[in-house]
C-alpha cells in the first residue's frame, strides 16, 4: 500500500489523516492512516489491535466485497507495515470506500467516520447471531481527544460516540442503528506529569458533549455520501 496525495485541504489538528492507495488481484482499494505517533491510549473493538492500550497509529482500510480471509489482523497488520507505519496500531477494515470519509471537529475533539451501509439493520433483532463476524460493510469511527481519559471514561466515550452515530443515521434517513461488523476506536492522551485525568465521557460531560457532536457530524456527512459515485462528491472529508 503506497502512500497518495491527501486530500484537498491542510491536515491540522489531533486527527489528520493520509490516503492511502494499492491493488489487490485487479481491484484498486484504498485506505486512511492517522500517524497518531507516541502519547496515545486508545481503546477499540478492531480486529487489530483492538482492546485498551499505548497505540501509535490508525489504519482504516478498504477490502473488497467479497472479502473472504480468515487473517483479517494479518491482513491489516502487512498494509501498515507497508505504508511505513511503526509499533502497535488499530487496524479497522470495510468495503465502503474510504475516500468519502467525514471529519468533524467541536472544542477540540476531532472524528473521521466512514460509511458503508449497504447492509444495515437494528441492533436488537430476533435474528441468532453468528460466531464470525458478518461481511465487511461497516461504519467506522475514529475519534481524538487532546486530553488524558480514565479507562472507565475512555469506555464511556465508546458508548457516547456510538449513541451520536445512531442520531446521526437517522438524521441523514437511515432507519437504523448500524451495520453489523461496526467499529470504533478512541484514542486519548496518555497520562503525564500533573495534567489532568478526565473521569467523565457521557453525553453531557464536557468532553462527551463535544465527542458526540463531532461523531454525529462527521458520520452524517459520510452517510450524505455513502453511494454517490467518486466524481461527484465534494472534496474528501468536508462536513
């Protein structure tokens, strides 16, 4: 996976992200690298690098729709190596294309969403769930906080971010709550010297309240542009 040029507009802030372009078996796929470097606990429900702990980057990579390896973390673990990126990260993967990502930022706090949405439904179903994870279609989230978060705060902050998505897709007229194989991840300062260690990440928390504002925009605007072929979407990552 090589390296392309960003998109359109100067990468500033907690979050920005690089594309990322390569070919497998004929098919041009794409992704987004967060070079987040040291400094960072994040905590994620990713095949890769998922769980809570010191990560220093973020791969969010497109597969093709009929993705069928069994060694997704293997898989996402070679991208990162090959775009150059080092020690632990979180690799996210999904079918959507990545390039029509939305970004958000509110107080400080940034997110970057993508969304594939051709198979969405509700959470609670009376469908018998399965031990493998469903086809690769997926909303992701990536979210950047510059401050440092207790672990049960960063769990909080999971839950604040997925309760803005579902806001978000109905919002934009999805009559859902997700996908099946969706996923997030919160990344946070790690803690230092005598900074503080927020304990609080709900929705009416101070830093909640701005995670959940920037997720809902960032994830509305790519639902605005999931399905809207590439030539006509507006410049990558524009709320």
């Amino acid at each position: 996976m090589t390296a392309v040029l960003p998109p359109p507009r100067p990468a500033t802030g907690l979050l920005p992200v690089e594309q990322l372009d390569r070919v497998e078996r004929g098919e041009r796929l794409h992704g987004l690298l967060w070079r987040a470097g040291d400094g960072w606990r994040m905590i994620s429900s990713a095949v890769l690098g998922g769980g809570l702990g010191e990560r220093a980057w973020v791969l969010n990579a497109q597969v093709s729709h009929g993705y069928r390896r069994t060694d997704p973390d293997r898989h996402l673990a070679g991208l990162a190596r090959e775009a150059g990126a080092e020690g632990p990260g979180v690799g996210l993967m999904t079918a959507a294309d990545v390039r029509a990502y939305g970004r958000a930022c509110d107080g400080g706090v940034e997110a970057v969403a993508t969304t594939g949405l051709g198979v969405r439904g509700w959470a609670a179903s009376p469908a018998e769930g399965t031990p493998a994870a469903a086809r690769p279609g997926t909303i992701n989230i990536v979210v950047a906080l510059p401050v440092a978060l207790t672990d049960a705060a960063l769990v909080n902050a999971v839950a604040t971010a997925t309760e803005a998505k579902v806001q978000a897709l109905l919002d934009a007229g999805y009559d859902c709550s997700g996908t099946p194989t969706d996923a997030v991840c919160v990344a946070a300062r790690s803690p230092g010297g005598d900074d503080e260690v927020h304990a609080f990440a709900g929705p009416r928390s101070l830093w909640g309240a701005r995670v959940a504002r920037a997720v809902h925009r960032a994830v509305r605007a790519a639902a605005r542009q999931a399905g809207v072929p590439a030539e006509h979407r507006p410049p990558a990552g524009r709320p």
